[in-house]
C-alpha cells in the first residue's frame, strides 16, 4: 500500500515540528490509541485498536525514528503485532516546509507525507480497496485532530498583538482604525438588543411625519374615488 499526500498547517513550521516530535500530541491524534511511550532503544511503544472493516485487533508495535533534520524532516518506521488478526509494517516520510499558498508567511506551513505499508493475516484478505480506504480515513482522521490541537495550543493572536509586530511606519491608519469598532464593541456587550433608548430620538428636520401619513390617506382616498 501506498499513499502521499498532504496538508497545510495554520502555524509556524517550529511549533508543526514540536508537536510532531511530542508523544502526548501523537497519542492524542491517534484514534484508538492506548500508549505512545518513549522506549529504551530511542523508539517509541504503541498500543492501538484498530477496526478495519469486519476486523477488529489490538496491536502491539514501535515506532523509530530516523534521518531527523529538525525542523524538516523524519522517517517512521513502524510495525505491530495484531495477533490472529494480522500485522502490518512500514515506514513513513514526512517533511514541513513553507506554505507554497501564502509565501511568506512564517505563521503557515506545509506538512507533506508519503507512506509505504505492508499487511498480512487477516486483515491482507479483506482486500486493497478496502484497506486503502481505511488507511486513508485514518489518515484524514489524525490531520484533522493534529490541526485542531495545534490550533489550540497556539491560537491566532489578536488584532493588538498582530499590529505590534508591524512596524508603526508601515500601518495606515486608513485602513486600520481599532478605536471605532473597539467602541462598538464595548457597547454592544453591555446593551441589550431589545434596551429602551436612553434619550429620546431626534425628530428629523421638515414636515412632522403624522403629515405624511394624511396626505398618504388623503391621496388613496381620491384614487379610490376615480375608479368608482
């Protein structure tokens, strides 16, 4: 089995590459995950339950890391032991790099990979289409769960700590005005929608409006005369 693709990532490729090296985010991105460890050979021990299709195990393996280039790149080799249900084996190449989308932007990143895999036993005779479809929807499961994680441990800043990284010569104070919809804002949090106004309304300059509304009456009135 094989598959590539990839995602991008709304943080900076360090915090991407901290988070791809941090067991807990791992095991927290893994569905059916019971252990991610460090383990005494510099791997790690994995426990996961896996159902694909009609067959469900729980499997036993590790997982190496090698040809680390922080923060970049790595390759995961993998294998696991699902009893009667099978094995599977394999590695993984996965690379950060900047977002080709939003070039420039320290804050995007790019997370690429590409998997080689081999399975036996029982899962082998459920047949390609179905593991493949399987791997995939794991697959799309862990990057959603790892974007949701890293968007709450590194949320998007606000407006004020956005503009304190730009210099002040650079801001137009045309286009960013904070004050005014700061005020708006405040107050619309502290007034209710349906409130009372606090003064009275200023009526508007020309004729009173219960004016309008007699010549208003007035003008249907002779229309409903000449049609008689």
């Amino acid at each position: 089995m094989e598959m590539r693709a990839s995602r991008p990532l709304a943080v900076s490729q360090p915090q991407a590459w901290e988070a791809l090296n941090d067991p807990q985010a791992l095991k927290a991105c893994l569905a059916g995950c019971e252990k991610f460890e460090p383990a005494e050979d510099g791997g790690y021990s994995v426990v996961m339950a896996v159902r694909i299709g009609p067959v469900s195990a729980r499997f036993n393996g590790k997982i190496v890391l090698s040809d680390v280039v922080p923060p970049e790149s790595y390759t995961i080799a993998f294998e696991g032991q699902g009893g009667v249900a099978g094995f599977g084996k394999g590695q993984a190449h996965v690379r950060l790099a900047p977002d080709p989308e939003e070039p420039g932007d320290a804050q995007r990143c790019l997370l690429a990979y590409e998997v080689q895999a081999q399975v036996g036993g029982k899962i082998a005779q459920l047949g390609q289409r179905l593991i493949d479809g399987a791997a995939r929807n794991m697959a799309d499961d862990f990057f959603a769960r790892f974007d949701a994680l890293l968007q709450q441990r590194h949320p998007v800043q606000d407006i004020d700590d956005a503009l304190a990284a730009v210099p002040a010569d650079e801001i137009d104070a045309d286009e960013v005005d904070t004050r005014s919809w700061e005020y708006d804002a405040a107050n619309a949090a502290t007034t209710p929608l349906d409130a009372a106004p606090v003064t009275p309304p200023h009526e508007k300059s020309g004729l009173p409006l219960w004016t309008w509304a007699l010549a208003l009456v007035l003008v249907l009135g002779v229309v409903w005369l000449l049609m008689k």
